[in-house]
C-alpha cells in the first residue's frame, strides 16, 4: 500500500517537472512568428497588380536580400539616394528606383535601383505617401506583396 | 500681396504635391499622358512633375498677377479651389508645410528654376503662386524638352490609394 502511494507521488512529481520543462521552453524559446511580430510596428500590402513594374522591382530586391522592411527616415533621404544613386545616368521616361527607399534606414549605399517607367513608378511613390505619411520617423513598417 | 519664407524640401518619387488641408489621399495616381504633362490635376490636389529627386527650394507666393521667372525652364498653370484650412506643400514621405492662403478661386502657377550648375550647393527652386481668378485655365506656360503634352490636357486624377 505504501510503495503504491510512493510510485504515484513519484510519478506526479515527474509528470509536473516535465510540464514545468516544456512550459519554461516556451517561455524561453517563444515560436519565431512572435519574434517577427516584435520587429515592425505595421505591415502595408502593396498592390502588386496596380504597379505592376515597381512591384517587380521591390518583389526582386526582396528576393535578393534587400530588407522587406523600411524603417521611416525622412531626414537621410536626400544623402541616402546620392549613395544609391551614385553613377546611375538618368533615362527619359524611366525612374530610378531604389529598393530599400531612400526614406529608409535601409536605404543608402548598397539599394538595388531599377530603371522603371515614370507613370507606374509615380504612382507607387503616391501611393506609399498616402500610406505611411502618417508614421513618424523610426516606425518600421513590413513591404507585403498582394495580388488581389 | 503675400510671399511666405522659403523653405527646404526633399523631393521623392519625382512629385511635389501642393493639396488643401483637409484632403486625405493628396497623391494621384499617374499615367503616361501626366508624365507627358507634367502634372496630374484633381479638385484640391495637384501634383507636379519634378526634375530631380533631391533637397529643393519651395517658394510660395498669393499675388495680384503671375510674375514669371526669368530663370524658369517649366511653367504650369492650373485652376486651385483653396479650402478653409489654407493648403499645404509636400513630396513623398517628406517635409509637409502649410500656407495659409485664403480661401478662393485662383490659377496656379508651377515654375522650376534649376540650380545653376556652377555654383555648387545650390539647390532647385519651385515656385508656388496663387494668382486670385475667377475663370482660371489650365496650360503650359513654359515647357522644357521632358514635356510633350497632347493638344488637351489631361484634367482628371484618381488618387493612389
């Protein structure tokens, strides 16, 4: 009776440290969609289908390494883009596109630039200023393809 | 009449956007036929083609009659409907100023003088003026070698949203 009650004490105890060791390793360890979670404030949809030129632009520089996020700087624009832009000619009818924007931290040395026509370029930069004008320096804000 | 301190402005995505206050999408969609125009045109919000993405001069001017820049290589004029709450000067994820020109009727004036290229640092300077108006016309009044407008301008936008 009494080496009974032991065996069940002793396999309490082992059934609760290993809940305390799979609960302490999802506290230490939390799944990576929380990690990704944390590191940008929103996420904006850019309509691929819209600017369909420019959306391949971001959609390779994506692929390619270049950050998917865009941490708002509006004060290293200017010497961003002499960075990026730096011995890129300009071409009649077409925009030089920087991905990461220059209005990025990101942004700078290193963006890849792609020589887009202006109509769909403009209005991509039109549309992110409608989006994020409304975020302040320092937000980080997720550049998400949408194909609807 | 009225002539508000200059100011500095980084230019993106090669658009400056002069919208009353109370616009909430102030930037347009564009098609080939604005780019060849240089500006896309809807009540409240006008954007103008610029020459350069880079820190710029804004001047905004209200006056009596247009005054045209000598040292102009573009001039674009459109009909302006000022709200109440004046109207405000910006580019894409940039600098925004207000300017609080009163309420009315006008045509207004887009004029860009390029920084001359011998004196480094200078910076290309845009002129905004409001010219009251009761039957103001849109036109080109300047127009440099990028300009390629069609017989009619193109006076319908959609905003980029």
């Amino acid at each position: 009776m009494l080496q009974a009650l032991a065996r069940r004490k002793t396999a309490l105890v082992s059934f609760m440290l290993l809940v305390a060791v799979i609960a302490g390793g999802f506290w230490a360890f939390p799944p990576a969609k929380t990690d990704a979670a944390a590191s940008y404030d929103a996420v904006i949809y850019f309509p691929f289908n819209r600017y369909p030129l420019t959306g391949d632009h971001i959609r390779d520089a994506i692929a390619a390494g270049e950050s998917a996020i865009c941490t708002i700087d509006r004060a290293g624009a200017d010497q961003n883009r002499k960075e990026s832009l730096a011995g890129i000619p300009t071409k009649s009818g077409h925009d030089r596109d920087e991905w990461p924007m220059a209005m990025c931290a990101e942004g700078g040395y290193g963006a890849d630039v792609r020589y887009v026509p202006s109509s769909d370029n403009r209005g991509a930069g039109a549309w992110v200023g409608n989006q994020l004008s409304k975020y302040a320096n320092g937000k980080r804000i997720k550049f998400v393809m949408s194909y609807e | 009449m009225k002539q508000w301190p200059k100011q500095e402005l980084t230019i993106s995505y090669s658009q400056l956007t002069v919208y009353n206050q109370e616009t909430e999408h102030p930037f347009s969609d564009w098609t080939d036929a604005h780019i060849r125009q240089g500006f896309t045109w809807r009540e409240g919000a006008v954007s103008f083609g610029a020459i350069g993405d880079e820190r710029s001069i804004i001047e905004v001017a209200v006056r009596k009659e247009a005054a045209p820049e000598p040292g102009a290589i573009r001039a674009i004029v459109v009909p302006f409907e000022t709200g109440e709450g004046g109207v405000i000067v910006s580019s894409i994820l940039s600098e925004a100023y207000g300017y609080d020109v009163p309420q009315g009727s006008y045509e207004l004036w887009c004029e860009i003088v390029p920084a001359p290229p011998e004196a480094a640092g200078n910076r290309t300077r845009y002129l905004f003026t409001f010219v009251p108006c009761g039957d103001p016309k849109a036109r080109i009044a300047k127009r440099d070698a990028e300009l390629d407008p069609g017989k009619t301008l193109l006076m319908v936008a959609s905003p980029a949203i």
